[in-house]
C-alpha cells in the first residue's frame, strides 16, 4: 500500500465519521460529503489500485494518473471542503478550542510571497515538468519509492496549492484577484500544450529507456501491456501526450467558466467587462 492509497482510506473514513457526526446535514453538506468520497476513491485509484502499478509500464495509465491526482483529486478536495469538514470528527469542546486557536491564538503565518497565485502556478507546473524529463522520470520509474514518496506527493501537494486560489471551499471565498487567477490557468494550459506537443510532434524518439522493454531498467517490463520495442514505446508517448493534452480541458474549462462567472458578478454583465477593458486599453494607449 502506498502513502497516498494510505491517505485516501483514511481519508474516506474520516469523512464518513465527520458526516455521520454532523448534527444538520442539509443538501450542501451531503453533496460535499458525497464530493469528498469520490476525491478520495479516485485518490486510491490512482495511487494504490491495480491501475497505478500498470502506470509503471504504460505511460498513457502513467499520464491518466497523473491527471487524476495532480488535477481532479485536488480540485474534487478542496471543493467539497474535505479539510474542514474534518473539524467535526472532534467533540465540540475540543472543535471550539481548535478553531479559537486558528483563527485567533495562532502565532505562526506564511510569507505573504510564499502565500500567492503566482507561486503557486510556477511550483505546479515546475514539479510537472521536471517529472517528464527523461533523467528524472527514468530515475523515479526505476525506483518505486521514489513515486510513492517523491513524485505522487508532490502531484497532489502541489496541484492543493494550486487549486486553493481557484476553487472555493464553502464557507471560504477566494480573493484571488481575477486577472492572477485568469493567469494561472491560462498559463498551466499552455504549458500543457507545449509539453505535449514536445512529447509527440516535437521528437521522433521515444524519450525514457524505462519504457522500452529488454533495456534492463526496469524489472516490470515482462507485465503485460509494457513497450516490447522502441516503435511501441515512442506509440505511448504519443498516447499519453494526447491525453495531457485532451485531459488538460476537464480541469481548465470548468475554472475558466468559475472566473468568467466571478467576473460577470463583479461587472453585472460580460459585455460590461469587455467595455470597461477596451475603455482601459484605449485610455493607456491615448
């Protein structure tokens, strides 16, 4: 069992003990509850079921559970508010003491440039990129620590850092500004794009030995399904470069429409946001 398939188990259970403990569970709260099993199924899905140890020879499984964990599992966490409805595991006691201490006895904060968007977009995609360099990817497939505790964890750490600034977690609202949000996920996409497009129409060569079956990299590679030859291994790279890809519209285009919403609330319409834009942009330009 791997530290994340040990997370998620324990995970859904505290959610179950949390829900179940709840003195009012109204629409929202079980439509949390029921967003947060889910996260967590996926979590285990992707990090300690039989899937995730076929992700060690097949790259497209490898690319799917990157997706889920650094991408869906976060945003499905902080959306159904999973961190803070653990606070109801407790008695109320100690839930009173507990929140009395955060909000108001706590000494300790986080540098305030430590605690913005912009960081949080350059550590996301600096850990997705440094993960498929060849060196680094190889390095990490050959060693299975190495993926359980290294690069999992900072899938999904970083995609919670990430997210935090994107998604709000009911009662919390975000105050991210709409144009560094914007940035984010603009950003991210394109550096998606451009990774895919370098594994698949950029080279002609299949980029990590591991994959390639008789390289004696890995012991995995008599598993079914694994790359018997340098043909089929540059064919998955293709594959899992699609899936990046096509993958990358099932996290973006839900925030895009979350910012565009945010935006038309704060202007009262899209055309207004437009005008007042093209009213900025004409003034700067005079």
């Amino acid at each position: 069992m791997t530290p994340l398939g040990i997370a998620a188990i324990a995970g859904a259970i505290l959610a179950v003990v949390a829900y179940v403990r709840r003195s009012a569970r109204p629409r929202r709260v079980t439509f949390q509850f029921t967003m947060s099993l889910v996260s967590w199924a996926l979590l285990w899905f992707a990090a300690a079921s039989s899937f995730s140890r076929r992700g060690m020879v097949n790259l497209p499984d490898h690319m799917i559970g990157h997706v889920i964990v650094m991408f869906i599992v976060p945003m499905g966490l902080i959306g159904s508010a999973s961190v803070r409805s653990l606070w109801w595991v407790l008695g109320v006691s100690q839930r009173r003491r507990l929140l009395r201490w955060w909000y108001v006895g706590r000494q300790w904060r986080l540098p305030t440039w430590v605690a913005n968007p912009l960081v949080a977009a350059v550590v996301l995609n600096v850990v997705m990129v440094s993960a498929h360099v060849p060196r680094v990817f190889d390095a990490v497939m050959e060693h299975t620590w190495a993926m359980d505790w290294l690069m999992e964890p900072a899938f999904l750490l970083s995609g919670l850092f990430f997210f935090h600034f994107l998604i709000p977690a009911v009662p919390r609202r975000i105050r991210t500004r709409l144009r560094a949000q914007l940035f984010m996920v603009l950003f991210t996409m394109l550096e998606m794009l451009i990774m895919a497009m370098a594994m698949s129409i950029f080279t002609k060569a299949a980029w990590y030995s591991v994959m390639i079956a008789g390289s004696g990299a890995m012991s995995g590679m008599n598993m079914p399904g694994a790359a018997t030859s340098t043909a089929q291994a540059f064919h998955q790279q293709q594959l899992a470069a699609a899936i990046l890809w096509i993958c990358g519209d099932f996290w973006a285009v839900p925030c895009l429409v979350l910012i565009t919403r945010r935006l038309v609330m704060r202007e009262g319409s899209l055309f207004a946001a437009l005008d007042r834009q093209s009213e900025r942009m004409s003034g700067s330009s005079l």
